[in-house]
C-alpha cells in the first residue's frame, strides 16, 4: 500500500499560497477596478466628445450609462463622508460654532439642487476648461449636495447623544482627542451612519436627471448615464426606455446593496452598544468571503496596521472648553459676546443684501402672498410628515429588531427611496384629470414620496443599534404592549427619529418645488403653495421673485426646526440618552 508523500511547506510560505477563496474573490475585485478604469478614462476627454456622441436611447447602451452615474455617486458619497466628519465634528463639539453650523445645515438642506447647479457650474468649467472633467465635477457637486445633509445630521446627532459611562471610560483611560474620536465617537455613530448613507445613495437617483444636464447660458452638457437617459426618455415619452431605467436600476442597486452596504451592516454590528450578544447577526457573503481570503488578508492587513497606528497617535487635537474659574468664565462670556455680535451683523449683511436685490422689483403685497403660499406647504409638509411616521416608526422598528428581515427589505427599501418621483408624474396626472380631483390635495404624496424613508432608514438604524441587554431587561420585567413602545423602545429610538424627521421634512420643502406643479406632455396640474410657486419663477425667469420664495422658503424651515425639532433634540439629549 503505497503513501502519496507531500511536500513540506513552510507556514510562512503557506500564508502567501491563495485559497480557494482568494481565486473567489480576485476576479471580482480586479472586475470592479476593471469597470472603474474604464468609466473613469471617459472623463478626461474633451468635451467636444459630448455633441459628436449624444445619448441614445439604444437600450444596450444602459451599463455603460449605470457605470458612469455609479461612480459620480459614489465619489459624491466619498465626499459626503469627508464633508460630514468635519462639519458634523466642528457644530457638535463646538458651542459657537454650532450656532452658526447648524442653522446653515438647515438652510442647506432646503435649497433646491438646482440652485446650487446654477452658482457652481460656471466655477467647475472654468476650473477644467475644455475637459468633460470640469462637467464631471459640477454633477458630482450637484449629487454631493443631495447626500450630505441627512448624513452630516445623523454624525451630529451621535456625537450629542454619546452615553456619559463611555465619555467616562474614554477619561479614565486617558485617551486623546483624537484618539477619543477614531476609537469612540465614529465606532458610536457607525450604524446610525451607514443607513443614513443607504438613504443619500439612494436619494441621489432622484437629482441625476437634473445633475447630467448641465446648463450653462443657452448651451447644454449632457453627460452619459441613467439620468440623462430618463430625461430624453421623458421628453421623448418613451415608456419602453423608462422601463429599461427601472430594470438598471433595480440591477444597479442591488449591486451595492450586496458590495458595499450589506457589508458595511454587517461590519459596523460589532460596534452595537450591549452587553450581551445579539440573537442574530447581519450577515454578508462578500465580508465573509473576504475574511476568509489568504493572499488578500496578507494584502489588506499593513493597511489595517497602518489606520491602527493613526488611531492609536496622542495628538489631542480638541476644541477649547469652558472652564469654570471666575476670570476664564468672564473671558468666556466677553467671547460669546463677541461671536453673537459678529453672527448677528453677518445675518443683517446678508440679509439687507437679499432685500436690496428683491424689493428693486417686488412689492410688500407679493411678498405676503409668498409667505401665505408658504403656510400652506408648511401645513402640507406637517401632516405628511406626521403621517409617514405613524406609517414608518413602527414597522422601522420591526425590521431593525430582526437583521435577517432588514437583510430581506433592505434592497427593497433602497429600490423604492432610489425610485425617482417624476416617473410617477403621468400617472398622477392622468389620474387627476380624468376624476377631476383637487390637486392641492393630490399632488400632495408627491411631496413625501422620495422623503418618507429618511425616517425609515433612521428608525431602522436606531432599532438595529439599540441594546440587547435592554431588550433583554425589559422581557425579564414583563414589560409590553404599549408600556414597552412608551418606556424601552420609542426613547431608545428617538434620537434616530428625530434626525430622520428632520431631514424627511427639509427634503420634503425641496421636494415641493417638483411636486406642486408637475406635468405630462400638455397636461399641467399646479398645487397652492411655494413650492409651485418657486417652479413658475422659475420657468418665467424672474430672478428676484425665485430668490424671495428661496428665502421664504429657508426661514420656514430655520424656524421650523427652532421651534419644533431643535426643543425636541434637546430632549433626546439630555433625558433620552443611553446613559
């Protein structure tokens, strides 16, 4: 009977063989930097390129259109998570910047898209002038300014809601400023953080119609993808490409759903606050092929060494504290002074500016009307909200509760946030004209159709990172029905809700402007409120009347979020913490 003898291996040698999981996992990952390559190379072309090769509505043109519209989102995305780590940072931590961060953030979510198209076009041509770059960029920009908001928001709201035991821990331990940041507060905001970037990525389908066609003057840059696609779909009425759009786009996303953020869940679950083991994990395919790899492990573990180290460096990089001492405190005060008077005069800068350019052609009688249209929406806005969270909240709790249902309605919940409004808009219309409905009242879930998931996505991710050993206490109590809603969950989730409701309800004021006056073919259907108003400014051209239903627009919304959301963070802070 004979042996088959094997050669001896070294295990040093052995860790550098691949495994069946590396020749898994290699094809697939140089498959990815292969399409990223190739939808990369187009942007350095010369924008003459764009006229001599126009969108076709040639179905088999869609993966080169997804692949370029995937990867403007995802450096948007890239861009978000930078902007948001800074921004998010510097209002939580720091009290007077905070009082001027945070009313901008309020102001920044209500601004339309594409106003900020408009002001930064120009500026991003400029900067790559004859380069499909410089067009590249300003969609981008444009995507940018539809993820950050609600992503910034959720990072902020974090930071404000981090429990005391841990910041005590973090003290006792010595840890840095810096080292307090990487190691405590990102690991914290981790899971409200990464369904809030589930819900920019998918919001962002909505704007890619108007991100890939870049106006400028009388000229048109429309760039290649989904966006510019859907819109010639559109324009063309061609139900057969809106149905290919959807078809790439349920594709498209289900994609990233299981490369990137499935993933993403399943990694940020050990960073869940508890102090016993949940009864069932997220789970991911890719996280465990990759986890199981040999040569891409060997490959990815110096990087991993190396974001160790950053994190580990003692650089207490802080912002100034308050001290308590007689002469620091009136320092103190004399700064708070100082800084409130500053901010004040900036306000009544910018503020007599913007009167002088509209009053130069508005009146006081229009400028009342505007602030009526205004009520209006706002009492639309307020009972949609309050609707979509009687709707939302309690089934946000039921699929965060349970990771294998939120795997199961996670790529249904992006479909359905990603699935842009305006291809609802015939249906709508033909609807209502044929009953001969009321459009103030009709048009209405247009406004909270593409916003309502920001409070899912938010509940879901509180549900999902609220303890299991609270869950836990509260069944050895006995404690359910609706003392269990009253006293265990709705305070857990609350923080989460409260930053979900305030970005559905910012996105719902920009929302407005498509939504109260929308259109198919010579059928037009315009709701009372400001949102149609801004979009008949616009069509008209009447610079003066668009900036004071802007402005308007802002203060409602500033005020809004004073009045009502900002009393209610405070709630969350302070009495609803996870002490």
């Amino acid at each position: 009977m004979t042996s088959v003898i094997r050669p001896f291996i070294p295990a040093t040698a052995r860790r550098l063989l691949p495994n069946r999981w590396d020749l898994i996992a290699f094809p697939l990952i140089l498959g990815f930097l292969l399409f990223a390559t190739t939808g990369i190379q187009g942007t350095w072309a010369p924008i003459s390129a764009l006229q001599t090769e126009p969108i076709s509505l040639d179905a088999a043109n869609l993966p080169e259109y997804a692949l370029r519209t995937t990867l403007r989102m995802l450096a948007a995305m890239l861009a978000s998570i930078v902007f948001t780590l800074l921004y998010g940072t510097l209002a939580a931590k720091s009290r007077r910047a905070g009082q001027l961060l945070v009313p901008i953030l309020d102001i920044l979510q209500s601004v339309p898209v594409l106003g900020y198209i408009s002001f930064t076009v120009t500026f991003f041509l400029a900067l790559f002038p004859g380069r499909v770059l410089g067009a590249e960029f300003a969609a981008i920009f444009a995507i940018f300014t539809s993820q950050a908001w609600n992503m910034t928001f959720s990072f902020y709201q974090s930071l404000r809601t981090v429990p005391n035991d841990l910041k005590e821990v973090s003290q006792n331990l010595r840890l840095s400023g810096w080292q307090k940041f990487w190691k405590l507060e990102v690991p914290f905001s981790m899971p409200g953080m990464i369904w809030n970037m589930m819900m920019s990525m998918s919001g962002g389908w909505f704007f890619v119609v108007a991100s890939e066609a870049i106006t400028v003057g009388d000229k048109t840059v429309t760039l290649p993808g989904v966006g510019s696609y859907l819109a010639m779909a559109i324009a063309q009425k061609n139900l057969a490409a809106v149905g290919w759009v959807i078809l790439t786009m349920t594709v498209v996303i289900i994609i990233y759903d299981q490369f990137l953020f499935r993933p993403l869940v399943a990694w940020a679950d050990k960073f869940r606050l508890e102090d016993t083991m949940s009864q069932a994990a997220p789970e991911s395919w890719v996280l465990n092929l990759i986890q199981r790899t040999r040569v891409i492990q060997q490959i990815l573990r110096p990087f991993g060494k190396l974001l160790k180290k950053l994190a580990r460096l003692r650089l207490n990089i802080s912002l100034p504290r308050f001290i308590d001492s007689p002469a620091e405190a009136s320092v103190t005060r004399g700064l708070d002074l100082l800084w409130g008077a500053c901010i004040t005069l900036l306000v009544a800068y910018v503020c007599w500016r913007l009167y002088s350019f509209i009053s130069s052609e508005v009146g006081l009688g229009e400028t009342f009307k505007v602030i009526g249209l205004g009520f209006i929406t706002l009492i639309r806005v307020t009972l949609l909200i309050a609707l979509a969270s009687v709707i939302w909240v309690p089934l946000g709790v039921l699929i965060g509760l349970r990771p294998r249902l939120a795997e199961m309605i996670q790529p249904v919940a992006q479909f359905l946030a990603a699935f842009p409004a305006n291809l609802l808009f015939p249906v709508f219309v033909v609807f209502i004209v044929h009953f001969k409905l009321n459009p103030d009242i009709w048009l209405s879930p247009l406004i909270v159709l593409g916003t309502q998931w920001y409070i899912l996505f938010n509940v879901v991710a509180g549900a999902s990172a609220f303890p299991n050993d609270f869950r836990e206490a509260a069944t050895n109590f006995h404690i359910k029905g609706w003392q269990w809603w009253r006293q265990v969950m709705l305070p857990g989730i609350f923080p989460y809700y409260i930053t979900g409701a305030i970005t559905a309800s910012g996105g719902a004021w920009n929302a407005s402007i498509v939504s109260e006056m929308v259109s198919w073919g010579d059928d037009k259907l315009a709701a009372h409120g400001l949102g149609a108003y801004i979009a008949q400014m616009t069509a008209a051209g009447d610079f003066p009347k668009i900036l004071l239903g802007i402005c308007v627009m802002s203060l409602f919304v500033v005020l809004f979020n004073r009045l009502l959301w900002r009393p209610l963070y405070a709630i969350a802070e302070n009495k609803l913490r996870l002490n």
